[in-house]
C-alpha cells in the first residue's frame, strides 16, 4: 500500500528527511534499532489492508466495534477515501482483541479518531501511523515489532512531543490542547508497549510523561493528584495514565511516578442506574475500588514500608472483604462472565498484597496461603481465554509471588505463557514470568519463604530498573 493511499503529509516533520533523532533520549525512550525512515522508504513498511483469519467471536465484535465507531463518522475531504477505513479497521480490531468491552470503549469515545483526524496535520500523522503500527502488530505472529521502522517514527514523534513540553518553561494555559493531544498520543503508544516491548521500555515511557501529566490536571504543581477526580475524568486517556503509574509500581515494586490524594469512590449500587462508565474495570477488568485500594498501599509502602499500622492493615483488609464485584452491563455474556471472574481474582490476590507488602509476613503464612488457594481455584477452574486472562496478568504477577507449591507456580506459568504477549522475549509478559522464576529460584537457593522485596530485587534484576 503506497504513503499516498494512506494520506500521509510529505511536509510533515516526523515523516521528512529532516526529522532526527536525538544523540541523547532527554525522555528516556529507547530508540528502535532501526535507520532513519523517510518517505522515499516508507512504501513497502505498511500492512495489506486484508488480515488472516480470526474468531467469529472476535469478527462479531469487531463488526459491533466499527459500527459505533463508523456512527460518528465526519468524512475530511483532505484524506483519501482509503485512508478512514484502514484507520477505522485497524483501531477496531486492536480494541476487540486488547480491552475487556470494547463496544463500552467506542461509545465513551466514538468521535476519538475523528477528532484527532480532523484537529492538525501532526496529530492526523500520528493517528495514521498509530494505524500501521497496530495493523502490523495484528497480522505479525510474533508480539515485538521494535524493530519496524513505523513504530520508530512514532515513537520519535510522541517524544519530541514529550520534549517540547517539558522544556517550555513556565507553560502558557493556551497550551492545554497541546498537553491533552500529547497525553493522547503518549498513552496509545503506552497501549502498544505494554503489549510488545520490554517491561523497561514501559516504565521509561511512564517516568517520561509523568510531567506532561502532571500539566494537565488542575492541582498546583508540587501538590499530589486526586486519584478520584481522575478516575471520574470523562476523558479516558485521563483515566488511563494514573491506572498505568499504580499497577506498574505494582508489577515492578518501584515506587509510583506521581503522589496522589485518595478519596474513596462511591459504592457501585450509589451509581445512578446503568451508570458503569467511569473508571477502566471495562477496559482492563479491574475495579475502581481496587485500583484505589493499590494506590493507597503503594502510597503506604513507599513512605512506611512493612512498619504499618495494624488498625490500618485491617482496614484496607475489610475494605476488599466489602467490595463487590460490578455487575457488568456488556451486550456480550462472555465478556461479563470474564469480568467477574477477573474482578473475583482481584479480591483474593489484594488480600496477598496487603499481608505480604504491607504487613511484612511471608509466603508461609495462612493469611497469603488462603487467599492464593482461592486464587487457583478460580485458575483452575476457568478454562484459559486469550482475553480473560490477558487482564489476569497482573493478578497472576501478585500470586506468582507467592505461590510456593510446583504445581501453583506451574499453572500460573502456563496460563501466562499460552499469550502470545507473555511467551515471546522482548515483551513486559515475557519479563513478569522472568521476574517470578527469579523470585522462585532466590529463595528456594536460600531455603526461605518469600517476602515482597524480593519482587523489587528480581526486578531490577531483569530489567536493570
């Protein structure tokens, strides 16, 4: 498919021969091994329109997913005729295969893609060539693409974005437009990382950001971010950064990029009727509640340690053992069979995580070894499900560290490694199992129980952060 067909501007920077890479990464975004591209070698990079063959669940909803999406169509007559279908075709097969309700995701933001396509010639670019880097990720059986020129271009242009904001000094309000489109493009590009490249890569990305964050929300710089209002934020890719910065602390044991004040969110049943569009238990499965409750032990951990409060501990304890799964309103039954098997999975391991992060006890305990018996159950008893257990990763990563018994550790492995994303190295799955295997084979070498420190030094050990 030719540059022209996709209607992408030759007087663009980010697609010139005069746009450059950087000798120094000022955002710490790895370059991809890859030469400089430019239109004269962009032909030929680019995806065939047509994909192989996929579920009839999957082509269900991607049909569902492109007609919501095609309901907000405003046809710009500066793009081709072949350019908004390719877009449209990429962004929803992408959606149907990597969030939970994809159709609740095409209704929060249907006009996403329009706005974007219609707003400057830069964002125009960068949502194209979004589109190629997915539509190659889609057809590719493999999970790393940091070797495909396409992603280094967008990669390049969400840094020099990055970069032109954090160096412009003070930041004039008239820029708001600006920080949300960077915003924007640096958590689609988030999306893709989390899928295909390395667990430092991601991290990087979010230490990155952090301050064109922290420019968009309205707390006085040096104040902490109100969780909740973020979390409440019409804007998804508001919604999004926070819930990124909190379960990657998690998933690595560093602390989170940003300080938050945390404010409960009302009960599910306080919601007007039908009201589940908040949050992001729709995109990944876990809950708002749940999200606020890993934020408050991180919080915790990071300024305390293991030396908390037990009035405190039992706190957040009854907290989870109130919380109560949200009824899913998806018009696919699977999908909300899936979500409250994820959301149960989230109950038991955050039992896990309080006892061992903040309470300090080890693996040997019966207040880690119940809750990670009912954990496997409910593994055991789901049959393995590309998407399901996509959005148990993260559960898996709490149980993996500490699960003892072969058999546990077995399954846990197994299920992670039936996803393309976690069996391939190079990709964040890939480093989460290394992460586990680390931690299993340090303290059984030492003869001991596991705590939670260990999960931050097989961290760094794997990913050198």
């Amino acid at each position: 498919m030719s540059i022209g067909l996709l209607g992408l501007d030759a007087s663009n920077p980010i697609l010139s021969d005069q746009h450059e890479m950087s000798s120094v990464d000022s955002t710490y975004l790895r370059q991809a091994a890859v030469g400089p591209a430019s239109l004269r070698n962009l032909d030929g990079l680019f995806a065939d329109y047509n994909d192989g063959d996929s579920s009839s669940s999957e082509d269900s909803e991607t049909e569902n997913t492109q007609m919501f999406i095609y309901r907000a169509l405003t046809l710009d007559r500066k793009l081709t005729s072949n350019t908004v279908p390719f877009i449209i075709d990429s962004y929803a097969k992408w959606i149907t295969r990597n969030v939970l309700d994809p159709v609740k995701l095409v209704k929060l933001n249907r006009g996403f893609i329009f706005r974007r396509l219609e707003r400057s010639e830069a964002t125009r670019s960068a949502t194209i060539l979004k589109a190629n880097v997915l539509r190659i990720f889609l057809n590719s059986s493999a999970s790393t693409i940091d070797h495909i020129p396409v992603l280094s271009l967008l990669t390049n242009s969400v840094r020099d974005g990055i970069t032109a904001i954090k160096t412009r000094k003070p930041l004039p309000k008239s820029n708001t437009n600006e920080i949300l489109d960077a915003i924007e493009n640096i958590m689609e590009l988030m999306h893709v990382y989390e899928l295909s490249n390395p667990l430092s890569d991601a991290i990087q990305l979010i230490e990155a950001s952090a301050p064109v964050y922290r420019h968009a929300r309205p707390e006085p710089l040096g104040q902490p971010v109100n969780l909740r209002l973020c979390l409440l934020h019409p804007d998804i890719f508001i919604r999004f950064f926070p819930a990124m910065d909190i379960l990657f602390s998690l998933r690595t044991g560093r602390p989170m990029c940003l300080k938050y004040t945390i404010e409960d969110l009302p009960e599910p049943q306080e919601n007007p009727s039908g009201d589940d569009d908040t949050g992001l238990h729709w995109m990944y499965g876990i809950p708002d509640q749940i999200l606020i409750l890993l934020a408050k032990i991180n919080m915790l951990r990071e300024e305390f340690g293991t030396d908390v409060d037990q009035s405190i501990i039992d706190s957040l304890r009854a907290q989870v053992e109130r919380f109560k799964p949200i009824t899913s309103t998806s018009e696919n039954p699977l999908t909300n069979i899936m979500g409250t098997t994820i959301q149960e999975s989230w109950r038991h391991v955050m039992y896990i995580f309080i006892s061992m992060g903040l309470g300090g006890v080890n693996t040997a305990d019966p207040l880690v070894v119940q809750p990670l018996k009912r954990f496997i159950k409910i593994l055991k008893n789901s049959r393995p499900m590309r998407k399901q257990d996509m959005f148990l990763i993260w559960p898996m990563v709490i149980a993996g560290v500490s699960a003892v018994r072969h058999k546990d550790r077995d399954l846990i492995q197994r299920r992670m490694l039936g996803l393309k994303e976690c069996s391939q190295p190079g990709t964040c799955g890939f480093d989460s199992i290394q992460i586990m295997s680390e931690i299993w084979a340090r303290s059984d070498a030492e003869m001991r129980p596991a705590v939670w420190m260990d999960l931050r030094f097989a961290a760094l050990k794997v990913t050198g952060m």
